[in-house]
C-alpha cells in the first residue's frame, strides 16, 4: 500500500468519524438527559431542575431525569458529573454554592470548578429569608440580634448550602455576635430541626422557607439581599432592619462535563435558554422570588470568576476556616 493510499484512508475514515459525530450532534438529544442536583428533593434547585426538565421534555419529546445527589455541600453531584461522559446527556444543575464558594470553605476539592465543566447558561437570581421558629420571643431582627448578644453561644443556625452557610455567618460578622453553625445535608433537612427546636434560626431559601411561613410555623425577620421579596414583601430586609452593609444573594446555573462538544454544548444553552422563559419555570421563580436570570456560556464562565473573587473575600472577612 503506498503512502498516498494511505493517506487516502485515514482521510476518509478521519471524514467517517467527522460526519457521524457530526451527525451525533445535529440529532441531540437522541435520549433522555440526567439533570444532576447537588441537593434533596425539595429544595429550590431540584424544583427549578423538574421546571426545567419539563419544558425541554415538551421542546424535545426526550424525558429529562432529575436526580439528587446531596451531601457535602453539592460537591458529591459535582463530581459525578464532573466524571460523567462528555455526551451532553448529563448535566449540572448547581448554584454559586459548588461553583464559587466550596473553594473557599474546603481545602481540598474532588473536582475544580473551572476545569472539570463546560459553562452552558446562568439560569436565575435570588435572595434568602431569615426564619426563627413561630413561638420564639424575638419578633424582628433587631430583637433577635439583642437576644444573641445577651446570651453568647447559646442560639444556633442551621444551613444546608454554601448560601445558607455564608449568610449566617455574615450576619454574626455585621451584628457582632455568637451563634453556633449546625451544617446539613439540604436547607429542608435544616427547616425540619428549625421547626422540631433542634436549632434556633436559618437563612433559607424562599421557596424552602415560604410553605413555613405561610403556614404559621416560621416567623419571616429580614430578606437577605438589599431589594425586598415579591413574595414577601412586608418584609424588611436584613440591612433594613439594622444589620447595616447585609447583601447576599445566590444563582442558579447549569455546566456540562469538560469537553462536552462545542455544538451540542450550543443546543443545551439553546435549550435552557427557552426553558427559562418556560411557564413551568415562571411558576418557580414567582413562587421562589427569584428572577430568571438566563448567559452565554463565555458570559457564565466570567461571571463565575467575578463570583468566585467576591465569595472568597465574603468567607475570608467572615473568618470562615476552610474545613
């Protein structure tokens, strides 16, 4: 065989392999999507997955599964999928907790948040609301922080996410006092210990926190983020109730396996873009009180730089030890 044959049938088996990935990719999605969450059943993220998931099982006719992978603060999901084939058929539905923050709060990652994933869209924006239980003596912030002034070490806080952790933890550092921390798995894991008294207070999500609320199991004290909630909104914020300088919100995004292909990491941007704006999705975010918040994927990609810059002065100012 000469050179020139050769080179004649790589050059075809090289155009073989191009065309059928090709082919692949203009067919995706060919069967159902995983949509991996870092958190319970029950928490904002899964309930955003399922609205997701449904609008792009609508658009596609191919089933997206949600599956829960709680613990350590998402960074089990965030592996798994960090693992997973570079298909476009496993995706990360996550928050800033797995990508900006857990680098700040461990020492040692078993993914990196940059490297391991393929940036596909920002999908929303929001805040937390401060909750005691119903039955407790303070009726507002200002009480509660007089409260834990006067009693060092003897209130808690439970949190569930980075988000939830960091709140708390800024809301010692601005009122300069002592309460205890108490991680979870998942923030409806902590709201469960808040209603039983196992714990004193949270910051939570809305749609974790709101059901409580209204259903007169939660007292409401502050809203986390310097803007009011929609779905709260006789509620002041934390900084608004005395805690002068509090401003801390979260995001949602999703991220793919590093090297996930270009064109099908095109077509889940495309499809998630379009899911955002879905009706299934408007629900979450009218009842959560977040905002559809939708990038490109070199937008998410910088805004997570920018966050994961702003999360580590937050954790270091917080005087958080990395565990």
């Amino acid at each position: 065989m000469t050179s020139f044959t050769r080179r004649c049938l790589l050059a075809s088996s090289l155009g073989l392999a191009f065309a059928n990935t090709a082919f692949a990719q203009s067919d995706y999605p060919s069967k159902p999507i995983t949509f991996v969450v870092p958190f319970a059943a029950g928490s904002a993220t899964d309930q955003l997955a399922r609205a997701l998931g449904q609008s792009i099982t609508e658009k596609t006719k191919q089933p997206v599964v949600v599956e829960n992978k709680g613990g350590a603060s998402g960074m089990i999901a965030a592996q798994a999928v960090a693992k997973a084939p570079a298909d476009g058929y496993t995706v990360l539905i996550t928050t800033n907790t797995t990508h900006a923050a857990n680098e700040h709060l461990y020492k040692k990652l078993a993914y990196d948040p940059v490297k391991d994933f393929a940036p596909l869209s920002g999908l929303g924006k929001g805040g937390q609301v401060l909750v005691v239980p119903a039955g407790a003596p303070y009726k507002s912030v200002g009480e509660l922080v007089a409260f834990a002034k006067a009693n060092p070490g003897k209130l808690s806080f439970g949190s569930g996410s980075s988000s939830s952790r960091v709140a708390g933890e800024m809301l010692k550092q601005l009122a300069g006092v002592d309460i205890l921390h108490v991680p979870y798995k998942s923030n409806p894991l902590a709201i469960t210990d808040l209603l039983g008294g196992q714990i004193n207070l949270m910051i939570t999500d809305v749609s974790t926190g709101v059901p409580q609320i209204k259903a007169g199991k939660l007292r409401a004290l502050g809203y986390s983020t310097q803007k009011r909630s929609a779905q709260l909104p006789d509620v002041p914020t934390i900084a608004e109730a005395g805690v002068k300088g509090y401003d801390m919100g979260y995001w949602f995004a999703a991220y793919a396996p590093a090297n996930t292909p270009a064109p099908v990491v095109a077509k889940l941007n495309q499809l998630l873009n379009n899911a955002v704006a879905s009706a299934a999705a408007k629900s979450f975010f009218d009842m959560s009180g977040s905002e559809p918040w939708t990038t490109t994927p070199a937008e998410l990609a910088q805004f997570q730089s920018a966050e994961t810059k702003k999360w580590g002065q937050v954790i270091k100012a917080a005087g958080i030890t990395p565990e």
